[in-house]
C-alpha cells in the first residue's frame, strides 16, 4: 500500500514537471557543487531541459565557459572577457541551480548597504536559515565588483586553480539584476550554503559572480523553497570524482573576494 502510494506521487511529479511547468517552491539543481570544485566541467543538462524547471537561477556552462544568469526565463552567460552572450538552448550545464520564481516578500535595502549588509537584512526579514531561499535584488549600484572563469580544456585543474587567476570586473554606477540562493548550512558539499549571488546589468551588457557591491537604493524580492530535486550527471568523470573529501576550504576561496593584492 505504501509503495502504490509512492509510485502514485513519483507519477504525479512527473506529470506536474511534465505537463505543467515547474513544481512551486522547489529548488531544482543538476551536479553538486563539490563535482564543480574537483573538475567536473563537461555539461550534462541542456539549457532547454532545465529551463522547464525554472525561470531564475546561476551556474555555469560546458567547459566552465562562464557565470550563468537566468532571469525572467531567458539564459545571459557572462564569458570571461567580462561581457554577456546569449547562449543556444541546446547547450549544456554542469552545475545550475534553478525555481519557478514567486516572491513571498518584497522589502526595500537599506540605503547605502553593502553585501554583507544586504545579507544581514535578508536574514533578519527571512529568519528561517533551514530553508532555500531564491534572490532577486533590482537596484543601483555605486560598485559592483564581479568575475567570471574561462572555458576549459582538458585535462581539468581544479577549481580552486582557475579562481586563483580570475579576471575580476569592477563596475561603477551600474544599474541591475541580482539573482541568486541562499542555502542552509546542511546543503554544504552538494551547494553553497549561505550566499550564491550572480549580476546582470539592466543593459544586459555586463555581469558575472558577485564579489562584492556597494548600493544607493534597491528592491529585494525572496521566494523560499521548502523542497529540493537535485538531477545527478551521466557522465564518467561524475562516476568516478572523489566526493568524499571536504572541499570547503576549496569553496570559500572559489567563492569569495579575495584579499587584495
Ligand atoms: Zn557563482
């Protein structure tokens, strides 16, 4: 009986996905960020398959050929030469994470504030840190400070190897998107727990993974996710990476601005 009741609700998920869009409050995911950190860079996912989950979301794109941005259902890929192209749908990912997005709460930034400002005021007007939360932030900036990450060729370096020589992108007075996830502590080694955030210009003209930002004014919006499907890659090099090492040392220097220089 159990089991009947289980294969009937795996059916019914699949006919929603199936037939009508994305489950609400769901944070859909393909790879782990652990595979990323080790080297796994070949795409598994086309953008077209993931896109029937989600409408908001980051990642990366074959090869690590870039920072992912989709916003408003629409793919931007921000290459390594700090500009923004719009990429075939039937190209694949090898890490993403998307929602149907759907705003719970809508509240003005604090004027003046910076990431970690934002991030404070995040926390404190959605206080459950156990639960994914989707961002999405339209604002002016006085600076935003980005990277990106050049394509690979194999063999693979780690990704902590390619962090290390990153071109970084400072913009100043720029108006923009941004989008992205905070995840609780226990989705570490498979995401990043607490803040993800990728930017796009309102020109659509620049972008990237956000190091740092200072902001004049800005509206957030946050929808929280009670529910996570993570899609596992074919590929031979996902079959065979070691995943059982910690890597969060790895993750804070891929992830975070780096001391000047
Ligand atoms: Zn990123």
């Amino acid at each position: 009986m159990q089991r009947w009741r289980m294969i009937a609700g795996v059916g019914l998920c699949v006919w929603a996905v199936g037939c009508a869009g994305p489950v609400r409050d769901t944070l859909y995911q393909t790879s782990t960020i652990d595979a990323l950190l080790a080297g796994v860079y070949d795409g598994d996912l086309p953008l077209r398959a993931l896109r029937k989950h989600g409408d908001l979301g980051i990642g990366t794109y074959d090869g690590l050929d870039g920072e992912m941005v989709l916003l408003d259902g629409r793919f931007y890929q921000v290459k390594a030469d700090g500009k923004v192209y719009s990429p075939e749908l039937h190209g694949e990912t090898p890490f993403a994470a998307v929602c149907a997005f759907q705003p719970e709460a809508t509240f003005a930034i604090s004027k003046g504030a910076n990431m970690t400002s934002v991030e404070a005021q995040i926390d404190r007007e959605m206080p459950n840190q156990n639960q994914f939360c989707a961002i999405r932030i339209e604002g002016r900036f006085k600076a935003m400070r980005t990277r990106s990450v050049p394509r690979q060729k194999r063999p693979f370096p780690l990704l902590k190897e390619i962090a290390a020589t990153q071109p970084v992108f400072d913009l100043e007075n720029v108006a923009g998107t941004i989008v992205g996830f905070r995840c609780p502590p226990f989705a570490a080694s498979v995401n990043v727990p607490g803040y993800h955030l990728h930017f796009l210009s309102q020109d659509r003209l620049r972008g990237g993974h956000i190091l740092a930002f200072e902001m004049v004014t800005g509206t957030a919006q946050v929808d929280c996710l009670d529910r996570f499907v993570m899609q596992l890659p074919g590929t031979e090099d996902f079959a065979t990476v070691d995943l059982a090492t910690d890597r969060q040392q790895d993750l804070q220097s891929v992830e975070k601005e780096k001391p000047k220089r």
